[in-house]
C-alpha cells in the first residue's frame, strides 16, 4: 500500500444528540480513493474536520502526518477542495475568481496559470463570462479549477460529478485521472455515482452510519466480495430459493430478475450442494457462476441493504 | 508551478472590496446616502449659521445607515454562513482572523466610504469650509454609529447564521433604542450625537453655538457618547472574534 495520506482514529463527532461519526477508522493512501456512503453517513463531516472546520468531539484526524484541528492551516496550504455546493461569486468572472484563489495560494505566475487550468477544464471560451451565468456543468469544472490551483498534493472532492450531463462528467473524471498522472495528485472523492469511481479509483472507502463498513484497494474489495456471491439460473427459482435458504453455507439469498444470488460463506460445501438440490427438485439448471464484482455490489453488501 | 509568500490579508481585504463593489446592492447604497444628506439639508439657514445644517435630520441618516450596514454585514456574514462561500473561503489556505477582519473592514470601508462622500455634499449644500471642524466630528459620530450597528450585526449573523434574520433584527434592535431613547439619551444615536456634536460646537462656534441641550454639554457627557458605541463594539466584536476564529463549526 501507498503512504498514507489520510487518515482517522476512532473520530467523533455528535451534533448534539446526532452521532455523525462514530469511532471513524480511515485511511486513504496517494492515489485516488473513493469515499462512498449514504445521505447522513458522515461524508461531509468527515470532510469539515479532515478542513479543520469542524472540531471533533473524540479520536484523532490527520492528513500528510498533520494534526486536522490544530495544523489545519498548513494542510490547507497542501490541498485542495471542491465542495458540494457552488458557492462562487456571482458578479466575478470564472477568471478573476481563480486569480483571486491563485494568489491566496501564492501562485507567482498567476495569469498563465489561471489560463492554462481554465484551458484545462474547458472553461477557456467561457472565463470572462460571469460565473452567474454558468450552467450547473461549468460550476462543477471552475470548482476543479479552484481545487487544483497550485498543484496540490491532495485534491478532496465532494460529489463533483453531481448534476452535471454524461458527457462532462467524462471530461471531468477524464481531468481528475490526468492531473494524478502528470502531477501526481491524489484525490478523495466523495460520491453516490458508484460507476464514476469504477473508473478512476483504485482506493475505496465505505462509511455507514459514521463508521468504515469496509476500505481497501479496490482490486481485492472486488475479489473479496465477488468471491462470496454466486448466481443461479433455473427453471423454478423460487423453489430453489427456498431449499437453498436451508443450507448452512449460505448467508443470504435473494432473487433478481429470475436468477438467484448467494451469499455463502463456505464456497466448497455450496457448490456441492447445489447439483445435488437441482437433482433432488428436478430442476434445470441453465447457469451457475461467481458474480463479477461491481462497486455496486460491494457497496451494497457491505452496507447490508437488501437488493430487492 | 512556483509559489510565492502571498499577502493574505491584504488580498482577502481587496477580494471583499471588490466582492461588494460588483454587489447591485452597491448602487442602492450610494443612492440612499444621497438622498439621507439631501433630505437632511432640505432646511437652509442663514450662511452665518449653516454648519448647524449638519446636525438638521441626522436621525434619517442614521436611520437609513442602520438599514444599509446591518443588510451589508448581514450579507457578508450570514449570508456567506448560508450560501456555503464562507466554508469555501475557509477551505483555502487562509488564517480565520484574516477572513473575519477582512470582511470587517471591507464592510465599513465601503458603507462608511459611501456615507462620507455624500455627506461630503453638505459641504457644498450648506456652503461649509472643507475645514470645518463640526463636518468631521459629524462624520466620527457617524463612524461610530457604523461600528454599533456592525458588531450588532455580525454578532447576530454568527448566532442565526441566517442573512433575512439578521438584517431584520440588527436593524430593529438598533431602530428599537433610537425610539426607546430620546434625542438626550445616551442609549440613541441620536442622542449621543447631540453630545459630541453640542460639544465641538461649543469649542468652535463661541459667537454663534445653537444650545442643543438644556446646558453646555460637558466633558463627562461626551466622553459618554463615546465610550459606549466604542464599549460595546470592543467587547461584542472582541466576543464575536474569538467565537469565529476559536470555537466555530463551519457545517
């Protein structure tokens, strides 16, 4: 695994009588990591004190090696954010808000570098425009301009492909790959658009209910949950279902669109059963494999929602 | 990409400036402040005595920059609160005091900078000498006047985070003691006013001086007038500068 470049310890944080973290143990190493959870998981809370806008009530949060609360200055120095809401001046033009956010980084050479990350984002037509008149895609892309400005090691952002057409949502994760591997930024991203991070993550992060359901590189979270999940094809799945649910290597079973899936947790006692319960019922069996793991699935067990 | 040692505060103070001067609101502040001072000097005296036109309906002045300075701090701190820009701000690589005293000072240097110039008209209206001294301690009451209504507001905007709650109750608290109070009081603008005011005028104008009060005003009372808009701002932004800078939660 990479250096870790963020990371939590048994992070707190109640509003309150609303727990939004609860005993948060993250890490996120260089690269770029996925950051997924429901509506009120603790995404945002987690972001507000990695910023040092929020102070936590317990545990400790840190990133590059540096204390979130009381070094919050000095991260901020090294990374960037984009958050969720566009919260941009209005009456400024796209150019003269990221000059304004350039020098407050220190950039020396502000015009070119305004210029070449408007250029970048393709907001190079649009840079003397006001941001008022900006569509909710071009927002989004001055919001990457302005978390990429001078080059941070760390770029975090908050749901940046929310809202935004399909095309400028490729262009955007398109944006986000090439600034990791030309200058070797690493991001967080925070989102519900699971098939996004697919493409670009190789870090996952799984928060529910302010804590880590699971997190890992996102090779073995895909083979480790795969590796547990078999789909069932046959000519009377509800019957199937039912003599399956019996089997003590089965976790959970449910149906979908006419296939059965299974969670088991013995993968050598399952598939020996199975010939024998499809005999026994004078079933057909028209297929029978291990799913490939998508974020999706892996999210959705780990959070434990019922996919029916 | 090469860094440079930027000079935070300054450019923050220069990024609110320029936030507020592209701000429509701007123009309906330069338009009230002139018409607060062609309302005010809508009583012509005779030249002799027309300094007193300074004082002639400064209660609209202060009425309307009560109005104007609690919609624009209420603006630039709760409004910020609400619309998220603050949480962005403080997301870049800035120090929480830089953000606080910027937006402060940007603040009043654009309300009172929009005031002082119309009251500057007074000068011509009333036929005044660029050096008359009763222009500027007008102008300094003024100033403290803003000072009041900024800290009453910005502590209202930290406590609500919400601009239509502000405005509307920083503008009614101080609306609410400028008519609990009469024009004697130290608890109203107007009052205080008629102090410092009654005061410098008695220094400056021996031969002429209008009696604003029942007696000459002394040194006690205008030190009064003074020292309570200079109290309650030290102590209210002092309060309100630690709350933003130590304990705030930028949710």
């Amino acid at each position: 695994m990479n250096t870790i470049i963020v990371n939590t310890t048994n992070l707190v944080k109640s509003f309150g009588k609303v727990v939004a973290l609860n005993g948060l143990n993250m890490q996120a190493p260089k690269g770029i990591s996925g950051f997924v959870g429901k509506n009120g998981s603790g995404k945002t809370t987690t972001i507000g004190i990695l910023l040092g806008l929020i102070k936590p009530n317990g545990g400790n949060a840190t990133v590059f090696g540096l204390d979130c609360w009381q070094d919050s200055f000095e991260i901020r120095r090294r990374l960037g954010v984009m958050h969720e809401i566009n919260a941009y001046p209005g009456s400024f033009s796209g150019r003269r808000f990221l000059e304004h956010v350039a020098k407050l980084y220190g950039v020396s050479q502000v015009n070119q570098t305004v210029d070449a990350l408007l250029k970048d984002v393709g907001l190079a037509e649009a840079k003397d425009k006001p941001i008022k008149a900006y569509s909710a895609g071009m927002l989004k892309r001055l919001g990457l301009a302005q978390a990429l400005i001078g080059n941070p090691e760390l770029a975090i952002l908050d749901e940046p492909t929310a809202n935004i057409d399909p095309l400028g949502r490729l262009t955007l994760l398109d944006k986000i790959k090439e600034m990791h591997n030309n200058h070797d930024t690493s991001f967080l991203i925070a989102t519900h658009i699971l098939s996004d991070l697919e493409k670009i993550c190789n870090w996952l992060i799984i928060i529910d209910s302010g804590k880590i359901a699971d997190q890992g590189n996102i090779h073995n979270l895909t083979e480790k949950y795969s590796a547990s999940i078999y789909k069932v094809e046959v000519s009377n799945p509800q019957l199937f279902v039912a003599a399956v649910q019996k089997l003590g290597a089965v976790d959970r079973v449910w149906e979908e669109n006419d296939k059965v899936f299974c969670k088991v947790n013995n993968p050598e006692v399952f598939c020996e059963q199975i010939p024998k319960i499809v005999i026994e019922l004078k079933l057909q069996l028209k297929s029978f494999q291990q799913t490939l793991g998508t974020l999706e699935e892996i999210y959705t067990q780990t959070v434990g929602e019922k996919r029916r | 990409m090469s860094r440079s040692r930027p000079r935070t505060f300054s450019r923050l103070v220069l990024w609110e400036i320029e936030g507020c001067l592209s701000l429509p609101i701007l123009s309906l502040i330069v338009a009230s402040a002139i018409i607060a001072v062609l309302v005010q000097s809508s009583s012509p005296r005779d030249f002799a005595n027309s300094y007193i036109n300074l004082y002639d309906g400064t209660s609209i002045i202060f009425l309307i920059l009560a109005l104007v300075a609690s919609t624009l701090f209420s603006h630039s701190f709760a409004g910020n609160i609400g619309n998220g820009g603050l949480k962005r701000m403080l997301s870049y690589p800035v120090r929480r005091w830089q953000v606080f005293l910027s937006k402060v000072i940007a603040t009043t240097l654009i309300v009172f900078g929009a005031y002082a110039s119309a009251f500057t008209l007074n000068l011509y209206l009333s036929s005044l000498s660029p050096l008359e001294p009763l222009f500027y301690v007008s102008l300094f009451t003024m100033f403290l006047h803003l000072l009041l209504v900024c800290t009453v507001s910005i502590g209202i905007s930290l406590l609500t985070g919400s601009e239509i709650i502000s405005t509307m109750v920083s503008f009614l608290l101080v609306l609410g003691l400028d008519n609990a109070f009469d024009f004697r009081s130290y608890f109203s603008s107007q009052g205080r006013f008629t102090y410092i005011f009654g005061y410098f005028e008695q220094l400056t104008h021996l031969d002429s001086f209008f009696m604003l009060t029942n007696s000459p005003v002394t040194v006690e009372e205008v030190a009064i007038s003074i020292a309570i808009p200079i109290l309650v701002t030290t102590v209210g932004l002092t309060t309100a500068f630690i709350y933003f800078t130590r304990k705030m939660e930028i949710d």
